[in-house]
C-alpha cells in the first residue's frame, strides 16, 4: 500500500521554512548556477512571491540553468536538483529522519523527537510503519462503510447535478483518518466538524503565513491560528487518556503510539503530523484520482476490469486489495501527474558533492519532484495522465 508516504508526502513549499527555526543561515558562495539575490534580506524571495509558488519558481529556474541551480531563500543558501540522476547521488538511503516529518514540526513548535540518537530513530520509524499498517487493517470495514456512504450519495444525486469533488472527497478523508488515527470518538459527526474547524485553520497558515511572515505581523490571524493548535492539542490528550491501558475492538494509530516507549509529548505530536497530514493529502490523492478517471476512460476500462477479475462478487478484504497492481498504478500515476508531491527537502548536515560542485554544509537542498515528474526525458509524455 501507500502506507505513510502518501500520509506525510506532499507538504509542498510551505515546509521549506521550517529549517529556518532550526539552523543559523550560511551565506558561502557555493559556485552552482542560479539566482543572486534580488534583495539583502529576503534573498529570492520576492522572485518565488511574483511566481505564484514555489514549484513555478522552481521549473523556470531549472528551465534557465539547468538541473542544478541555486537561489537564497531569505539569507540562507538554497540547492534544488532537478534530475532523477542528481538525485539519486544526493538520497541516502540511510537516512531516518523523515524531512518532512521534521520540518513539519518545527513549524509547529515542536522539538521533543528531532534531535534523537540513530537508535531511538531507527526504532521510532519501525513503530510508525507498523502503527500504519495494523490501524489501515484494523480499520479496513470502516474505510469500506464510509466508501459505500460516500457512493450511495452520488447514485442519489440527479445525473446532471454537480458533485462538489473537492468537498466531499475532503469529508470523507477527514472521517477515514481521524478515526484511524484516534478511534471512534470521531464516528460523532459533530466531532469531525470540530476537528476540520481546528485543522483548516491551523494548515492555511502553514500554507502562507510561515512562507513570507505574515502570520506574525497579524495578531488577530495568530491568535486564531495559535487558539486552534491549542484545541487539536486538547483533543489529542483527551484521546491519549481515554485509550490509555485499555483495549478496543479496533486497533487505531494513536494505540500503536502508547504501546511504545514514547513520551506523552512525543505521542502528542506525531498524531497531530498524521492527522494533519493524512486527511489533505488522502483528500487530494482521492480528488484527483478520481477526476483523472473521468477524463480517460481507456484507464477507467482497464480498472474496472481488474477490479472485477480481482474482487469478484465477494467480500472486499485486504489481501483482494494488495492484488490490484494497475490500481496502484493509477494512484502512482495521479500522485505524478498532479504534483501532488511537487518539492521535498534534506539539510545538507555535512559539506557534500553533487554533480562536481560542492554543496556547503546546512545547505537546504530542495529535491524539485515536480520538475524531474514531468522531465520529458524520462517520461514521453509527461503531462499525459
């Protein structure tokens, strides 16, 4: 399955900013083509703003100067590569730390599991895979029950009748992932609406208040903003307290959580990382996976057959849903031509090489997934679904 990585995949440039609360900015000159900064402070800032994002900024720069470029993000020095070949010198496969996961809670505030030794990582990740894995089969008739909901509705609907995708897939993934993630007090409708509340104003900020400042300079927008984190933060204990020492009839994430070796501040925040995580980018994964599917019908042929041949007329279970490989295909497929997973990023801890040029230590390097997803020279036609 698609396990985490589609829950903590596609934070987008947002997340960028976070290593700015972690490290000192470098101002060495790195010889790698790009951008001067366009002002003292904000660096290329006011480049990325004129862009509409960061992605479109990306792509015109790579288009300009080539696989490997730079710019100044504030006074920080900034590395993206825009080739699989680059990044597949830069990637290590040993790394622990998930950077997403890590810049994520450092907008937060968070500090409480970023600075762990190799051993508690290592242990910390083989928890969360398997927190992941047994919540996704532990609650597999749930997910199938609000699936069928969810249908049951569009074969209510009058067939010219608009179906607001977007609000409904949402919807659906806010109670698919709060339950699994924290159980069923969120099978209370007025929960969920409590929650989305909370959540929505507490991700729009990620989404533009950290990238140029403007949550700061705007009292009212923080007070709402920090009131909101205090809340989910309150639901999350309440939660963690109910299901302490006790067992239920369904495994969910936060189980997996307190079953481990971990702090009540630690299981605090990676529920909060899944919650927030999981139910936009399920939501945006559904959404446009299914709108692919309306506009190629050869594919959504190919798929219905697979799914007759592999599930038939019987119970849909787990190991029926591991067999549907085209399946996968197309959510693989959705995932790159959407862009849903435009940007990712390392710190460079240690002074490195890519591509002969040599990159400075505390370099944020940027992986430009949306560039090399739709590099011609690997796909033929990359902007095809």
């Amino acid at each position: 399955m698609l396990d985490f990585a589609i829950f903590a995949v596609t934070f987008l440039l947002i997340l960028v900013g976070a290593v700015l609360y972690l490290y000192p900015a470098s101002r060495q000159a790195s010889g790698i083509p790009g951008l001067a900064p366009t002002d003292e402070k904000d660096g290329n800032l006011p480049d990325i703003i004129v862009s509409s994002s960061l992605h479109e900024f990306l792509v015109n720069l790579h288009e300009k100067y080539g696989p490997l470029v730079s710019f100044w993000f504030g006074r920080r020095l900034v590395v993206s590569l825009g080739s699989i070949d680059l990044l597949k010198q830069h990637v290590n496969p040993n790394r622990l730390l998930d950077p997403f996961e890590t810049m994520l809670k450092s907008l937060l505030r968070y500090q409480s599991s970023l600075n762990g030794d190799t051993g508690e990582s290592h242990m910390r990740r083989k928890l969360y895979e398997n927190g992941v894995t047994k919540s996704l089969q532990s609650n597999f008739a749930l997910i199938q029950k609000l699936s069928e909901e969810l249908l049951a509705k569009w074969l209510s609907l009058p067939e010219a009748q608009h179906v607001p995708l977007c609000q409904h897939m949402l919807g659906f993934a806010m109670k698919s992932v709060t339950q699994t993630a924290m159980g069923s007090s969120f099978e209370d409708d007025r929960e969920v609406i409590r929650f989305r509340r909370h959540h929505d104003a507490i991700w729009s900020e990620i989404g533009k208040g950290f990238l140029d400042g403007s949550l700061d300079k705007n009292m009212t927008r923080k007070k709402h903003y920090e009131d909101a984190l205090v809340e989910m933060e309150s639901i999350i204990r309440k939660v963690t307290k109910e299901r302490r020492g006790r067992s239920f009839n369904r495994h969910v994430f936060i189980d997996t959580l307190l079953q481990g070796s971990l702090s009540d501040q630690q299981i605090l925040e990676d529920t909060m990382i899944f919650s927030l995580a999981g139910c936009v980018i399920t939501a945006n994964l559904c959404t446009w996976a299914v709108y692919f599917l309306t506009t190629s019908e050869d594919v959504q042929q190919n798929l219905y057959k697979e799914m007759d041949h592999v599930l038939g007329k019987g119970p849909i279970t787990h190991e029926k849903i591991e067999q549907l490989r085209y399946c996968r295909q197309v959510l693989c497929e959705t995932v790159r031509t959407a862009k849903l997973t435009p940007i990712a990023a390392q710190l460079q801890e240690l002074e490195g090489r890519v591509d002969q040029h040599t990159v400075p230590k505390e370099t944020l390097v940027l992986y430009a997934l949306g560039v090399m997803l739709q590099d011609s020279s690997s796909w033929p036609s990359p902007y095809k679904y």
